[in-house]
C-alpha cells in the first residue's frame, strides 16, 4: 500500500504503472490484490496492470519485465515486489530501451536502497525493520512455546525516496541494527515481557 500511495501522489494521480506480481505465495499474490482498491479509490486516473511474474525463474524475469513494457508501452511506473527480482527488473527495463520508467520495490534492504541513493531507474523503496522483526518473531516462538495466544505483531516499515534516503546511512550494520527506524528501545521491552530483562 505504501507503493500505491507513493505512485498516485509522485504521479499527481496519473500513474500509469505495471505491477510485477510475485505468483509464487498467497501471501505475494494477497499483497497486490489488497493494494488495488486504493487505486481504484484514490486514483480514478491512474492505468494498473498487473503482471504475474516468478522468483523460480530468476534468469527470465529480465526479458519478461522487457516484454511488460514493450506490452505497455505508455507504462511509466513499474512496480516489483521484492528485492530478489530487482536486478533482473533493472535489467529488463534496460533491454526495454524504454526511459522515464520509476522503478519501486517492498522488501527492501542496502542493494535496493544502494541503487535509490545513486539516482538509478529506482525511484521508492519500502523497508521492514528486520532487526524488530526478529524481536516479534521470537515473541511469538515463545507464545507457541508457552502456549499463550498469539497476538498480532506489527513490523514497522518505512518508504524511502530521492526525498529522504540522506537521513540514513545506506550500510549493512544500519540495516542489521534497525537504526533506519530509530532507536531500539523496544528490545528491553521484549526481554521484560518475557520476564529476562
């Protein structure tokens, strides 16, 4: 959702975008059907066309992200779900010889937020704080373990832009850290939860 709304107010509410959707989980599929509303909703000019796509054939992601654009060639966003069909996207808009293409990403980590700071076709990047995330899984392990009930765990994420990528440091120990989404005080909350801290 976060790419949606980004897409419809970076296109003033005239996207016209290829989603690249990851056909190899409900859960990959679920996320493009739950965005689709706020387009129709909010975005009553924008064009979507959604494009089934596969992470288990990574070699040809590049030459059907190619044939994407030429099917659409008014397409001026593309949209692919997770960073492990990045580079092949890159390269297939490259094939394309199509330009003005913004290129966005969920699952982000520094290679997707690398080529955002160097002013590549990627135009969005949305991040989930995987240092918290490991903190609520762990959470739920010991629920399972203690055989308490579930709650639901909300993982902070956060979308990146040319307008506030310079606010983090684009490394591998900010990422590990959390330090792109703030402090970690929640660990010690965590750890008195489970009655170690």
């Amino acid at each position: 959702s976060q790419i949606a709304w980004w897409m419809i107010a970076n296109s003033k509410g005239k996207a016209n975008a290829i989603i690249a959707e990851e056909a190899d989980s409900p859960s990959s599929m679920q996320y493009v059907t739950d965005s689709l509303p706020i387009y129709k909703k909010y975005c009553p000019g924008c064009t979507i066309t959604v494009k089934k796509i596969t992470a288990s054939t990574n070699s040809l992601l590049a030459s059907a992200t190619s044939s994407n654009i030429l099917a659409n060639p008014d397409a001026t966003y593309y949209y692919t779900e997770f960073e492990d069909s990045l580079q092949p996207t890159v390269q297939g808009i490259q094939q394309s010889g199509k330009s003005g293409i913004s290129l966005s990403v969920a699952g982000g980590s520094v290679d997707g937020l690398g080529l955002l700071k160097g002013n590549s076709v990627v135009k969005a990047v949305v991040v989930v704080d995987q240092a918290y995330a490991g903190w609520a899984l762990t959470d739920e392990i010991l629920r399972m373990a203690t055989k308490s009930g579930p709650v639901n765990e909300t993982f902070p994420s956060r979308l990146f832009t040319t307008q506030n990528i310079s606010s983090i440091q684009v490394t591998p120990a900010a990422q590990a850290s959390g330090a792109w989404f703030g402090n970690s005080s929640y660990q010690s909350d965590f750890a008195k939860l489970w009655g170690v801290g």
